[in-house]
C-alpha cells in the first residue's frame, strides 16, 4: 500500500529535464488519442467526408447512419446481447468458483502451493494450445456455436484471474472475525458467506469486472467456437477485413459502442488495476 | 473450531459438507479446469500420433510424422522466428516507454489524473478493435497518417503500411506498443512509487548525480518489479494473434505469421487437426523452457 509518499529530488532538476518529461507525456498522450479519435470521428462521418484530402477532422454534418447499420444490418445487436449474456454469466461464474477457491487456498492452505501454482499456470497456457481438443470436445458434447459452451470456456479462462486476485485479498483478510464466527456456532459455509464474502465485497467487485473486461474484448475462443449463433462482439470485426466495401463507418460505429462499456467499467476499478494486471502479485 | 453441540445437532450430510468443507469449495473451479485444459492435453497428445484431418478419413497410428510434417515446414520455421523476434521488439519497446512514462509521472502535478485516466484506456479495448484501428488509421488512402507524416517531412509520403515491406511489420509493432505500454507503465508505477523515500534522501545527501542515482537506486530497487512485468508481458506476447488476424491476415502472402496464426491457419482454415496439434506441442514445450528460466529469475529476484 506504497502510493504515499513522493520525493522531493525533482526540486534540484534542471527546467530543461522538466520540458522534455512535459513533452514525452504530450507525444504519448497524442500518440494513445489520435487512433481513438480517428475511429469514433469515423463513426459519426457521412460517407462523403471519407476520402477527402485533408483529412476531415471534424464533419460538418455529423450522423448516426453507420450505428444504426452497423447494428442491424451487421448483427451487431446480436452480437451485442450474446457478448452482455455470455461476458454476464462467465463473470458471475467465475467469481463464484474463483472466490471459493481463493478462499479455500488462503485460509486452508489447500492443496499446498501447488494447487494454486497450477492454477496460475494456465493463465500462461497459449489458447491455440488447447483450442483444438476443446473445439473437437465441443462438437461431440453438443456445446459448440452455444452460449452455454462460451460462457464455460470463458469461466475456465478467467478462472486463474478471479482466484489468484482473491487468493491475494484473502490472505490480507484477519482471520480472527472469521474464528470468532466458529466460535458462535457457525458452520464454515455460513462464516465464509456471511463473514468473510462481505469483508472481501470490493476485492470480489475488483475482480469481476477484470474477469468482465477480459470475456468482453477476447476474440480467439470466440471465432473458433461459434458462428451464426452464439458470436460475440468481437468476432463480428471480421466482416468488415480488408474494408472492401469501404464500410469504415459502420466498423468504427462498432467499435465505438463496443469499448464504452468496458472502457467505464475499466474506470471504475482502476484503483485495484495493479493488482489485475499482475493477478494480485504486486498490491498497488 | 466448531463446537461439539453444534455439529451434534447439524444433520450428516451438513456435517459432512462441514468435513470436507475446504475440498468441496475448490472443487467446482478444479473441475472445469480439469475438464477445458487438462483432458484437452491428454487429448491431444493422441492426436499427436495419429492421423486426424478432415482431409484424410480414418485415425492411422503415424508415429511422430505429425511432429516431422510441422517441424520441417518453412512456413512454421519462419513464423517461430517472427513471432521470437516479435516478442522481444515489442516487449522491449513497451519496456522503455513505459518506465520513461513511469518516471515522468511519479511526481504529483496538476491534472496527473486525467492523465493516468487516458493513458490507461488501451487495457480496456480488444485487441481485435486496436488492430482495426491502427489498420484504419494508417491505410492509405483512407487513414490520415500518411498525411500527417507528409506535413512533418515537409513532403508527400505514400506508404501502403499493410502490404509494403517492412512497414507492415511496424504497423503490427505500432499497434502492440499502443496497447500494452501502459500495461508496463502501470506496474513500474507502482513499483516506482514502492521505492523508500530515504533512500533517495541518502543519495541526495551523498551527492549523488541524478544519473547515478537512477542506476544505483532506482534499477536495483525496481528489479524484481521489471522481472515480474516482463514475464507477464511476454508471456502474453508470444500469442500474438488479434492485431495480425486484423490488420493483415498473415500476408502479404505468410510475411506475417506467427506461431498462433500459423497454428489457426493449419488447423482451422486447412483442417490438418493432428498437425496442428504437434505444432501446438512444440509450442507448449518451447514455452515452458521460456517459463521455467523466467520463474527461476522472478523466485532469485525476490528473494534478494
């Protein structure tokens, strides 16, 4: 929990190194917006306004056409529920299991340390690794092109997220409320649900909207495991390849309604991101 | 402990939930780990030596001809080495910036808010959008940068970034910095800010010049952090997938596969499954050597 304290050394810097600190932020900052803006600028551009030389940064007549296209006529609202359906449930499921187990390995010690080793172990698992045998397993158990078959993959694949982040958050937990519950006739199930699930309320919200963001933007399981039925979001990028038939604006309309929500969720948590990034090995 | 008289009271099957209370709540997230990744392995190692492909019927015994068919491929061979050289262009570009970023904005000023907020937006976006974008943003004659690039030479620049040599190999290293710089930065952050005021206080004291300071306090202090930031990094960079499926779909011609793109063509566009797989082994394999070095780095680094 070191965000504290900050030196004061930079008194003693030159305004030379100040100017160059300024203008490398600047330059990235320029450089993290420009794509951004390009794309949602895109969106809302008539069709005339795309080839002009010099690039029209800001239409005149600004319109809607391409969102309402890009939403109807490309399956984008389709793919817009499945993505809600199947990022909601995967999360849900994910933070439930992850949860439990976090708990179980932080206080238990269950499994020793390889258990949950080999549980982070498959967060570096290369999805093209498994992808194979999963697709093969899918098409006999009938859960290929299904949400139900997505919303699986995607709990196993934020599995290792939810639980080391819980892992972390649990083991900084005291235990002494959750004893004392014991001590009051409790059963371990109503002092994990009733004591230490609230105690760990922000860890366990933290953690599901990193598992949310993460179904969200994956694309790989998504375009090997669905097609007409069960796609989501992402996948529906494909249509637009090569932009042959010049559908810019309808891609970045897309786009553009595709990463508000995660990008507000994103916001939200970013105060436990550290801790997302590096499935609780550094606090933040 | 729960009290006697209470577990007395309990029915046998709350009692034996209470028993085996830890095992019961691990169980469900073991089981699905154990059903999506461990019986797809074995799977796979089946399929390994046998022939399985939509092309071919039938599941022949062939020995390690899958594992020859892909290890000799040039096209595999080329995609191992772009996707080696890939990982540790783009790791250690994103590397840079982000600890330049990370340094410039450990000190508190006016508006640092809103730029941590903007700065952080490329974590939240799909890879499948950043490549979109960046294929947008730079193809001619629809992106602006080439224009741009004009205004700032001072002369028309006419570059086709998705199918010239070697832009489209920037392009790719563009968009991957793009979005996971600010992942590096965020965890040097953090790690920057980690590091005990007195001893930059002590420098001070000593005289030390800034330089020396960064190379004797900073670097030290910061490594395990590095370690562990890389890894995580790199382990995700060697997957690289989205950005090329988007922005150039492994050409022109195969100039820009890599290993995973190589594994999805073979296996899902030219359906030789038990290939594939070998390929995927391989991969898995040459991973896990990657893995092992790194972890035993990350353990040494923390200790000290």
């Amino acid at each position: 929990m070191a965000t504290t304290t900050r030196r004061s050394r930079s008194a003693r810097r030159s305004p030379g190194f100040d100017a160059l600190r300024i203008a490398f932020m600047a330059l990235f900052l320029l450089f993290v917006l420009l794509p951004l803006y390009w794309m949602v600028i895109t969106s809302i551009k008539p069709t005339s306004d795309y080839l002009v030389v010099p690039p029209v940064w800001f239409p005149a007549q600004p319109t809607i056409v391409h969102y309402t296209a890009a939403l109807f006529s490309y399956r984008g609202l389709q793919a817009l529920v499945n993505s809600l359906i199947i990022a909601s449930a995967s999360t849900v499921l994910s933070t439930i299991f992850g949860t439990m187990m976090a708990y179980s390995l932080a206080r238990f010690n269950t499994g020793g340390q390889h258990l949950a080793f080999w549980v982070l172990s498959q967060r570096f698992l290369p999805p093209v690794a498994v992808i194979l045998p999963i697709f093969l397993l899918f098409r006999s158990w009938h859960l290929y092109d299904t949400h139900v078959g997505l919303i699986l993959a995607y709990t196993f694949m934020t599995l290792p997220l939810t639980v080391w982040m819980m892992y972390a958050y649990f083991r900084q937990l005291p235990k002494s409320l959750e004893e004392a519950a014991l001590v009051d006739g409790l059963s371990r199930w109503q002092s994990l649900w009733m004591i230490a699930v609230p105690l760990a309320a922000p860890g366990i919200v933290a953690a599901a909207v990193f598992a949310f963001i993460a179904v969200w933007t994956e694309f790989f399981f998504a375009l090997i495991l669905t097609s007409r039925y069960a796609f989501t979001l992402p996948t529906v990028f494909r249509a637009f390849l090569g932009f042959q038939g010049a559908q810019y604006g309808e891609a970045c309309a897309l786009a553009t309604t595709s990463l508000v929500p995660s990008i507000i969720l994103g916001m939200l948590v970013q105060r436990h991101l550290v801790r997302g990034l590096t499935l609780g090995a550094i606090r933040g | 402990m729960s009290s006697t008289a209470d577990s007395l009271r309990r029915s046998p099957l709350s009692q034996w939930a209470e028993r085996h209370f830890k095992w019961l709540i691990v169980a469900p997230a073991v089981l699905l780990i154990l059903a999506l990744s461990i019986y797809p392995l074995l799977f796979s190692l089946w399929v390994d030596f046998v022939n399985y492909d939509f092309e071919i019927p039938g599941h022949d015994f062939v020995g390690l001809l899958n594992f020859t068919t892909v290890a000799t491929d040039p096209i595999a061979q080329s995609a191992l080495l772009l996707t080696v050289a890939f990982s540790v262009v783009n790791v250690t570009i994103e590397f840079l910036l982000g600890l330049g970023l990370a340094l410039a904005m450990v000190k508190t000023f006016r508006g640092r808010g809103v730029v941590m907020s903007i700065l952080i937006i490329p974590l939240f976006i799909s890879p499948v959008i950043v490549g979109q974008s960046w294929a947008l943003f730079l193809q001619r004659p629809f992106g602006p940068a080439d224009y741009i690039l004009g205004l700032l030479l001072g002369r028309p620049v006419e570059i086709s970034w998705l199918s010239d040599a070697p832009w489209y190999y920037v392009a790719i290293v563009i968009a991957d910095v793009w979005q996971w710089t600010p992942f590096m930065f965020v965890i040097l952050l953090a790690g920057l800010a980690a590091i005990p005021a007195h001893l930059y206080e002590a420098a001070e004291l000593d005289g030390l010049s800034t330089l020396k300071t960064f190379f004797y306090i900073t670097i030290p202090q910061l490594g395990p952090i590095i370690v562990l930031a890389v890894t995580f990094r790199l382990l995700d960079a060697v997957r690289l997938f989205d950005v090329i499926f988007m922005m150039t779909g492994g050409g022109p011609g195969t100039a820009t596969y890599t290993l995973s793109y190589y594994l999805y063509q073979i296996g899902f566009q030219q359906f030789h499954l038990s290939v594939a797989t070998a390929g995927s082994w391989i991969f898995l394999i040459l991973l896990s050597i990657v893995i092992m070095t790194l972890v035993r780095r990350l353990l040494k680094a923390e200790k000290t």
